[in-house]
C-alpha cells in the first residue's frame, strides 16, 4: 500500500499502510521549532483532518529538526501583543486547539528529543503518550514564569493531573527543566529512550500502542499519594505551603501567585482554571515585571548573536578559525572550573602548571568537578572516561603547543602575567587568543609583554564556572576584530552569554558592583548590623546582602579588586581600610569562618553587632523625593545606578542594554527591575538627579550626580526612550477590561 503525504509549510504528514500519521513539525529559517501563527493554523488545520478521519490507528507528533522538538511560543510575538483582547485571542487559540488534541478519538503520541518547553510541552500534555530521548539535550519545561507570566496553554491545568500537585507546583513556579530520565520517575513521559536505540525504541513504541501494551495505570504507591495530594485537606496544606514559600517574591514576581491562583482553580472546578489561566495571562503581561524580563531577554538573545559584537562591515558574513583545544595556564579555583567546563562542552583541555605540586592540586580539583557533572548528569563509565581523557594537566610546555586559545588563570599580578603571556607569544601558533581571566588588571598592560597585542583579549569568567551565566570579553586598545568574534564563539559555545566591554579597571560588572559593596562596608563600619543591610537588599530584590557576597567572594579578594578600583571610583579608600583590618584579623569570610558573620557548619550567623544609634543619627532624614526605596536601600543602590551611568559615559561597552544585562546576569541585580539603567527609567532622572544630590549633601561626593543624569533630568529623558513608549503604551493597552470575555475550552 501507498503511504500518504502532505506537506505544509512548517509540517510534513505522512500516514502508513498501518494507518499511522506522522506529523513532523520543521518551522522554516527557524534554528528551533517554535509556535507562530502560522504554525498555529496549519496545525489547526492537520487536527481537523484527523477529526475528520476514521481509518487511523494513532498519531505521532514528532519534529524533523535535530535541534530539539519545540521551545515554545516566538516571545516576540508575545512581546508584541498591545491589547488585553489580542491576548486573549492568542491565548484562545492554543487553549481550544490543545483542547482538541486532548479529546481525538484517534490516540496520539509526542516524540520529543531536545528542548520541549512552554507551549511545546502544553501540547504534549494534550496527547496520550509522551516518549523522549535520554540525552542531555533533552529538556522539558514550562519557564514562562522567568518571563513573567504563566504558562497559560492549559499547562497549569493538565500538568498536576499528569505529575501529581507537588511536582507540578516545582516545575511552574521555579521554571526549570527536567531531563527525560527525571520526566519518566515522575510520569510526565511514558518511555526514556536511550540514544543509542532511539529510532528503534520509537518504533517499538509505537508498535506497543498498537498492540495495546502500553501501561498507562499508575503503580498503587503513586495513586494512594495522587489522592492524599489532590484530597481537600491534602491540597489546601499543598497549597499553603507553596504561597508560604513564595510570600517573599509575590509583590516583585506576580506570576507566582497568579500560577498558584490558576492551578488551585482548576482543581476546583476544571473548566474555571482554563478562564483563570487567561485572565491571568493577561493580568500579568501588562506588568512592568514581565515587560522588564522581556527585554532581557530579547537582550541575552542579542548577547548570543555573534553579529551583534562584529563590526558593520564584518557582519554580512563571517567567518573565522574555529577554537577546538583549549589551554588554560593555572589550574587553581578559576582555572579548573574553566578548563573542567570547556571540557564538558566538548573541547580538548590543556592545563601547564608549575610544577607536579600544583599540577596534582589542579587534578584533584577537577577529578571533583568531573565527578560531581558526571553524577549530575548519570554519565556511564563510558562516558565518565571519554570525558576525563579531554583534559591534560602537565608541567610543560608541550600540551599547550598546538592550542587555539590559552586561558591564564594566575595568580593577579601584572608583572606574573605578563612573563606568562611573553612566554606563551613565543610559544603557540600565530592565530591562537592569548585570553586573560582577570577581573581587574589592565589587558592592555599585559599585552605589552607580547609582539602580537592584536591576539590579546580578557575573557573574565564568574566563580562559580559552571553557575555563572555572563562572561566579559574584554577588548584591549589592539585586539582586533578577529579576536573579539572568535571569543564571542567560544563563549556561545560554552552556552554562556558574552558582553563585551572596555578595558577599563574593574571592566563592567566589578565597576559597577564596588560602589555598593564599598557603601556597605561603611555602613557596617558606621555601626549598621549586617543582618539588617543584606535584609534590606534581599527587598530590594538582590539573591543575597552586599555583605553576604563579600564573605562569600572573600574579603582578601574584595580587598585586592577595591585596591585596582582606587583610581576610578570615588570614596573606596575608608571600605578599603576596613577590608585590609579585617584580613589583617585573618577575617577573611566565609572560607575563614568569619568575616562580616560568623559561620558555623557553613551556615552564616550573625557577628557582635555595634552601637545602631549611631547608624541612625547619621542617616539623613526626610526630604527626598520618592523613588520607592527604603533609606537604607537608596544609599546602597544608588552608588550602583551613578556607577551604571558612568559606565555608559565612557563608553565601557557599546549599548545601554548591555549595562543592564550584564549586571542582572553576574550579580543577580533584582531581574524584575530590568538593571540599573531600568530603574533609572521607571523611577525617573528627575528624581534620581534629585536624591543623589541630597545624599552628596549627607555622604559626599562619591554621590554627585553624573553630567549624564543632569542634562537627562533638565529635558526628563530616558535611556530606552523608543521600548519605554512602547511598553508604556501596552502598559495602557493590556489591561484586563470587560470587552475581553474569557472562553474556557471545556
């Protein structure tokens, strides 16, 4: 018998002699599948097709990208949406068409390899089987909380049905993916297949269903606690706890109560949590939360572009050599964590250190950043070894030889440095990146030390490697283009985001961050408890105190950056002081078991607090024009939008958004904020001119208003003059109102 085909533009069906269809989705000029309006009424369409068939046995939902299955909706056109009734259009759409999906008579399956996340996994909730390839590529997920708003396709709906209301509570409101060994224990897929029998184990499946051989009941232990979950008394405690839990982030992060609302809704009355999760959606999409993580998003996505870092002429093609082994000089803490990581992703991995001490330190802590990934991971013994035989460590010269990129990863100091890169200009090919991974030293000093500056560059990672998402590519007076573009790869590759900066002290996160770290230890130093300054800046939105990050950084390290900072940021020398006192003391934080707390067991307590009445007779009083901050939380943040700013005026990296990204990125800087320049723009240049002249008044002039913020409070300016009138406008737009009637698909 023939096999039938169709093909549409971002699908190709097909049905066997058995009678199954396979529908294959390949979003065209796409690298990943997503969910577009286009894809949305062709799939309509195919749904209506199999509604209308008797003749067919199952169908099979699968994508013919090798990227992954599907990530979801484009953002973008998510983004775009400028009325609550365009929303709720949208969010109609996929809730009747999943809802369709949900009720064939015909059985279906989701084959899923890759990322399944968001919508993608909204849809596959609407089938009746779910099989995925047991990789680590394959993800699956709901993140739309990290946007800001819910997953709003029936996913807080048919989620806890299928993985139980403590599971589904944990993937919602946290946002993270899971592998597909961790789907199948949970029963959000049926079958984890092994790569190596990956087509076959389709097959079989398949074959499986046909036959009637797939188990769909679950085991007694998991039914009898489905039903003590889903019991009155079971949910409402359920319930309670996960609001008890995000009571903190509610006001910052509304989509974690609308989420909850959504999910407790349905199990109310099922049809009701389809209209919830609508209203919701559209709730949550006119709010500056969601707008702010929006466009950091559209920025991450324009850090990642390699065009983005490219000179005009460069970016209508490029092309360059691309990096495949990898040295790295120094196999201490950075080290390691560099070259371990590099590894994981695939590069060969070179270590030189000085001698076979150093060099037996430097295994021992990448054996237990192996073991840990590999556990992390479940990689076989197979795989553990072909892992470990990537990296060299070695006293000599000759591992690094035949390298495309050499890491230094010393010991900071310039003059060190420097005989490393002197030596390694002699030593490898002339098209290999000499990098530094620096976050205070001058690139340009060091590459003094060579005849070929143009190869020089710092790629600055954050500690922990494999935690920190930003990495700074610091462009020296003479790297050139080349240089930038490939480092840029490299660190894309590593699936981190890349900004670019200056090579200027401290660069741009450190630059930024001093200031407000160096007016904490002032604080601390003026008589404030640390408790209270670090609870303060947790409200702000920050993930820990200023002073809780030097303990966790180290004072020695905080002291050594502040020192290099000296000369370009204004009143550092008193936090200074105190910080070379408390080394002295040999109060060095966290890894000396105390510093601004003590820590017992690694859990940090407070340290003899001072005299507050001292503290709070030097703060200013009333007066200050209102920017939503606390007192304590104004004279902390405040140092880092000056700071912010002047980074922008010298030009420290290209574009505004690049300030902010990459401060939410390395530090964590309150994302529903959006970054420092965000929040200049949401409380407005007036009022910030306003306060730091005040607090100039108080503090001195560490807090004179940039030129910048002036001439920006004379003409009320903002830095994102164009998204700002757009998401003001949509903050208008999208308003929840009684012309959108929301329809539930049940």
């Amino acid at each position: 018998m023939k096999i039938e085909e169709k093909d549409y533009e971002a699908f190709h069906v097909s049905v066997n002699p058995v009678g199954v269809m396979t529908v294959a989705i390949d979003v065209p000029q796409r690298p990943m599948n997503v969910f577009t309006h286009v894809v949305m009424d062709e799939l309509d369409s195919i749904v209506s097709e199999v509604e209308s068939r008797s003749d067919l046995r199952l169908v099979v939902f699968r994508s013919e990208k090798e990227s992954g299955f599907l990530a979801g909706a484009d953002v973008r056109d998510v983004a775009d949406i400028r009325s609550p009734s365009q929303a709720g259009r949208l969010i109609d759409a996929g809730q009747q068409l999943f809802h369709r999906i949900d009720h064939l008579k015909t059985p279906t399956l989701v084959v899923i390899h890759g990322p399944c996340m968001g919508g993608g996994l909204e849809w596959a909730l609407a089938c009746d089987y779910r099989i995925a390839r047991d990789n680590s590529s394959t993800k699956i997920g709901l993140p739309e909380i990290k946007l800001g708003v819910i997953p709003a396709w029936g996913g807080t709906q048919r989620l806890p049905r299928q993985v139980g209301l403590v599971q589904s509570l944990g993937m919602i409101l946290q946002g993270k993916a899971v592998s597909a060994h961790q789907a199948g224990k949970i029963g959000l897929i049926d079958r984890a297949l092994s790569p190596d029998d990956w087509e076959h184990g389709v097959d079989r499946f398949i074959d499986d269903v046909l036959q009637g051989r797939v188990r769909t009941k679950l085991p007694l232990r998991k039914r009898v606690a489905r039903l003590l979950e889903f019991s009155k008394p079971g949910r409402m405690w359920i319930l309670r706890s996960a609001r008890a839990k995000i009571r903190d982030k509610a006001e910052q992060y509304p989509a974690l109560p609308a989420a909850i609302h959504a999910i407790e809704t349905g199990l109310q009355k099922q049809g009701a949590g389809y209209v919830t999760e609508r209203s919701e959606f559209v709730k949550l999409l006119a709010t500056p939360t969601c707008r702010n993580l929006l466009n950091l998003f559209f920025a991450r996505e324009s850090a990642r572009n390699i065009k983005t870092w490219a000179t005009q002429t460069d970016r209508a093609d490029i092309h360059f050599h691309e990096i495949r082994r990898v040295g790295v000089v120094g196999a201490g803490a950075m080290g390691a964590g560099i070259g371990q990581f590099a590894a994981t992703r695939g590069y060969d991995v070179a270590f030189r250190e000085v001698d076979e001490s150093a060099a037996q330190q430097g295994r021992t802590r990448v054996e237990k950043l192996m073991s840990s990934f590999a556990d992390r991971n479940r990689l076989d013994s197979d795989q553990r070894r072909e892992l470990n035989n990537r990296i060299v460590m070695s006293t000599d010269d000759d591992a690094i030889v035949l390298c495309d990129l050499v890491v230094e990863a010393a010991v900071e100091r310039v003059d060190v440095k420097q005989q490393i890169f002197a030596r390694l200009d002699r030593l490898v090919a002339t098209d290999c990146i000499l990098a530094t991974n620096t976050s205070s030293l001058s690139v340009d000093a060091i590459a003094t030390a060579t005849d070929s500056p143009e190869r020089v560059a710092g790629l600055h990672f954050f500690n922990p490697v494999h935690r920190m998402e930003l990495v700074e590519v610091v462009r020296g007076e003479r790297t050139n283009d080349d240089t930038i573009t490939r480092l840029v790869a490299f660190v894309r590759s590593l699936g981190k985001t890349p900004i670019v900066t200056k090579d200027a002290p401290g660069f741009l996160v450190n630059r930024i961050l001093f200031p407000y770290l160096g007016e904490a230890i002032l604080m601390s130093r003026e008589g404030y408890p640390a408790t209270e300054i670090d609870r303060e800046l947790r409200q702000f939105g920050m993930p820990m105190g200023p002073l809780e990050l030097v303990d966790q950084v180290g004072v020695d390290v905080a002291k050594h950056v502040a020192m290099s900072l000296g000369g370009v940021i204004t009143g550092l020398d008193a936090s200074v002081d105190e910080l070379t006192e408390m080394v002295q003391r040999g109060d060095l934080g966290k890894k000396s078991g105390s510093g601004f707390y003590q820590y017992r067991d690694g859990k940090a307590e407070p340290a003899d607090a001072r005299s507050h009445s001292q503290a709070v007779a030097s703060q200013p009083g009333d007066g200050f024009s209102d920017d939503g901050l606390t007192a304590i939380q104004r004279r902390l943040v405040y140092p880092m939008l000056r700071e912010a700013v002047l980074c922008k005026e010298q030009e420290i990296v290209r574009e505004d958004w690049m300030v902010d990204l990459g401060m939410v990125l390395a530090t964590g800087f309150a994302p529903h904020r959006g970054g420092p320049l965000r929040v200049i723009d949401g409380v407005g240049a007036r009022v910030v001119h306003e306060n730091l002249k005040r607090l100039q008044v108080a503090f001195g002039k560490r807090f004179a208003p940039p030129h910048t913020i002036a001439a920006m409070a004379e003409t009320d300016q903002r830095f994102y003059v164009r998204e700002c009138t757009e998401a003001d406008a949509s903050k208008q737009a999208v308003r929840p109102d009684e012309s959108s009637s929301p329809r539930s698909p049940r």
